[in-house]
C-alpha cells in the first residue's frame, strides 16, 4: 500500500473468525464494519477480544449506528470512526492502533522474558511478603519510593497475582501530561467536546475495565482532576469530557508517588479524603542503597538481559567492579544500575568489566584516564595544515574502539569488493542504536524515539525495515 500498512480484507466475520481459528498470523489491529453480512461487527469485536484481548479494534460505523458504537465500548474496542470518514485521519488512527499494539507486544514480551522483581535483601522480601497477602485482594495500594525503585514492576505483579489477572494493566505517568491533557486521557472524550476531538475517545478507566488502573506520580495530579479521581473511587461512576452519560467502570486503582503525600496534604495542594481514599493499603519500596546486598545479583541479571537484547555475547563482572558498584550510592536507583549496565555492555572494551571500565558517574576518577583525555585531545587540537605531520593517535578510550572497529570493518568489506558497504554498516549501526535506546525505555518506542531526536512513525518504520521485531 502507499502507506506502507500491509492488510488483509474480508468479506464476512465468519471469514476473519476462520483465519484466526486455522492460526494464521495475528493482525496488529483489526478494522470491522459493523453491519456485515456473517455476523455483526459487535459480535465479532467479542469473540475476538476472547481469544486476543490486546488486539487493538477499530469500528467502523455511519452516524446512525453511533449508539451501537458507543456500546461497543464496553467490549472493549480501541476507537471508531464514524462515516463518511476523512482518509487521513483513518490512517492517522490506524497508525496510533499499530503502535499501541506494538507497545503491548514489547510488554508483553519482557514482562514473559524476565523474572518480576529481584532481591534478596530484607527489606525487598517484605515486599515479596506484601505482595503474597495482596494476591487474592482488590484493595487500593499505594506504593511509595524514591525514583527508580521500580514501583511500576511492583503494580504489575499486584496485577498479575490478583484476581484481575485476566483483566487489561493500564499505567498512566499523571506527571507527564500537560494538564490540560490529562483529563482527557483519564477519562476520555466525547466527539466535538473540544478543538481536534474528531472521534469518541476511551479514557485509561474505561481502558482498564475489569482490570488495574496504575496512576504512577499521583501526587503531580492538578487539584481540580483530583476531585474527579476522588468521585470515581468513590461510586466507580464518572463522565467523559464533553459527555452526559454517566460512565461506570470496574478498576482497582494502585497509586504510586516519590513524594510526602502528607507533607502535600499540609501545603494544600493535595485533597486530604483522596489520601485517605487511596492510602488503604501502603507499600514502601527500598531505595537501591538500602538493599546494597542485591548489587551484584541486579548486575548479572541486567548485563544478561542487555546482552540478549544486543544480540551480542554477556559480558562478565570481575569482583572488584562489583565492589565498586555497590559501594555506590545510585540515587537513581534500580533504573540508574540498568542503565550502567547497558552502557558497559556497548562500550566497555573487553569480554571482563573492571573497575577501570566503569562509567565516570560511578568512579569519578575514570574521566581522568585515557579516553577522557582522548576526547579532550579531539575538542581542542587544530585541524592539521596540508603540509603538517600526522597527529598521532587518540588514546584507545571507548569512543577511540567503536570508531576503530568500525574503519577496520569498513575497510575489510572494501577490500572483499563489496558494493554494498554503506547499506551494511548502516544497518548494523543503526539497528543497536535503537535497540539500546529501547533497552534504556524498557521497550517503549515513543520515548525511546524522544531520546534519539527522530519521530514515533521514523522508529516504528525502522524497526520494521531492520526486522527488530523478531
């Protein structure tokens, strides 16, 4: 297609619940009409949310049928778009459907890939401990911690031993979403409630219908939305933007914040009912430097995990590294050692990390040595005259291997009388790019993409060019 979205059509619902059946592979989004001859499309939104409750369903309908379409909701399609429709903006919507699928196929993925939580440590065997108690309940948790602690992977494992299991896990981030915003994306909107809002769009509580609404840095939530918040858990009924119609939905909410809810409450700036409402049940997560002895065990395990998703052999930690590692104060905690760990595994130059090797945030001294002075050596020096001696060579610093490596393999490509050198070592360069800025984002291409100053549709196309997706 021009637009670069390969499809497949279908005359009837009995035809696409066929493919599925045979196991033909799964679409990322699925666009159904809803009066189709072998079934409506409301019966066939069911029956494929069944079998592939992530798959993304788009419904198609004339402004008649709009009462139908708003029902279809509550089985759980992704968005609608009422005839006649403005072929842009269908694309536009589908492309949004893609990469929300792909999101989820990302989670779902690491989520299946990697252990939930590790720790060995006291004060995380407590929250393993809190967790297990937690399992069979529907209460409201509130998780507390510095940044990085992993309050998300706590609200995911709440998730997952509940008995909403089977139900959608919606995170929403409350702090980074411009105000005006939010509310929209909490609740939804109805279509013509405000400038752009061309379609009827679900809120994150009627996305999480049936399952877990995790609210990550509630205590950013403006004061006005926190009333809303507060009638929602209150009765479970609340309206879309620009609606009439009371909507219900059926979460359980976990909240999580880094900051003294009850020092907000005493500014003013926090309802105090929407604390105690929330704050049922309260999990505290240890910062990294509390549970100093798990350093060593987290490090392994991400260097495992950044290897596989490199494609690249694990790199191995002699003692005195992780020494240094753990006498370390990480104040950004269990996300900043995941980090440090992704960065050793592309730059550190042998198959053994040292001391040496760590980055210059751990041990300060590192930005004093040979690749420190390298690139100071390259920010400063002239560029030499035509006539002037070679100037000799950079220190061999991780910046010095990386380009050194690859003018050795451009150069033995050449040599081999290949045409396609360019293609090659671009392909190669830029498929770790991205794949280290995913591993950086845990799998999530609109921030990974932010990071690397290109757009959402730019990585999603090159994902797709370079078979990342495998």
């Amino acid at each position: 297609m021009r637009e670069d979205l390969p499809s497949r059509s279908f005359t009837s619902a009995r035809e696409v619940l066929a493919a599925i059946e045979r196991g033909d592979e799964g679409p990322q989004v699925l666009v159904s009409d809803i009066r189709m001859p072998g079934g409506s499309g409301l019966d066939l939104l069911t029956k494929v949310k069944e079998k592939h409750p992530g798959l993304p369903v788009i419904i198609m309908t004339a402004f008649s049928d709009l009462d139908s379409a708003v029902s279809a909701f509550q089985g759980g399609a992704f968005e609608y778009l009422p005839k006649p429709f403005d072929l842009p903006k269908a694309i536009e919507l589908i492309r949004r459907a893609v990469e929300e699928s792909q999101r989820e196929e990302v989670a779902e993925e690491r989520m299946a890939a990697a252990p939930e939580m590790l720790g060995q440590a006291p004060a995380m065997q407590d929250v393993f401990r809190a967790i297990g108690k937690l399992s069979q309940s529907n209460v409201t948790v509130m998780i507390t911690g510095e940044s990085g602690t992993g309050k998300e992977l706590v609200a995911r494992a709440l998730h997952k031993h509940s008995p909403r299991a089977n139900g959608p896990f919606v995170a929403i981030n409350t702090a980074a979403i411009p105000k005006d915003l939010l509310e929209s994306e909490l609740f939804g909107h109805e279509r013509g409630a405000f400038t752009g809002a061309q379609t009827m769009r679900r809120g994150r509580f009627e996305q999480a219908d049936g399952g877990t609404l995790f609210l990550d840095e509630i205590g950013d939530m403006p004061f006005d939305l926190q009333t809303r918040l507060l009638r929602v858990l209150s009765d479970g009924h609340f309206y879309r933007v620009g609606g009439h119609n009371a909507v219900k939905a059926n979460v359980r909410v976990i909240a999580a914040t880094h900051q003294d809810l009850e020092q907000r409450v005493k500014e003013g700036v926090f309802r105090e009912d929407l604390f105690h409402r929330l704050n049922v049940i309260r999990l505290r997560l240890p910062a990294l430097r509390e549970r100093r002895e798990d350093i060593p065990m987290l490090a392994r395990h991400f260097l495992q995990q950044s290897a596989r998703q490199l494609g690249v052999e694990p790199k191995r930690i002699s003692d005195a590294a992780l020494a240094q590692l753990s006498s370390f104060a990480f104040p950004g905690n269990v996300r900043q050692l995941e980090n440090v760990c992704h960065w050793l595994t592309v730059m550190a130059p042998a198959q053994l990390i040292e001391p040496k090797d760590l980055p210059p945030e751990i041990v300060p001294g590192n930005a004093d040595g040979a690749s420190g002075e390298a690139v100071r050596v390259a920010e400063t020096a002239p560029a030499p005259s035509a006539t002037a001696a070679p100037a000799p060579a950079p220190a061999p610093g991780p910046a010095a291997n990386w380009e050194s490596g690859l003018e050795a393999e451009a150069l033995e490509l050449l040599a081999a009388g290949r045409h396609d050198v360019w293609e090659q070592l671009t392909r190669r360069f830029e498929s770790r790019l991205i794949l280290t800025a995913l591993a950086n984002t845990r799998g999530r291409r609109i921030e990974a993409a932010q990071k690397l100053g290109i757009g959402r549709n730019t990585i999603t196309r090159k994902i797709q060019e370079l078979g990342l997706e495998d």
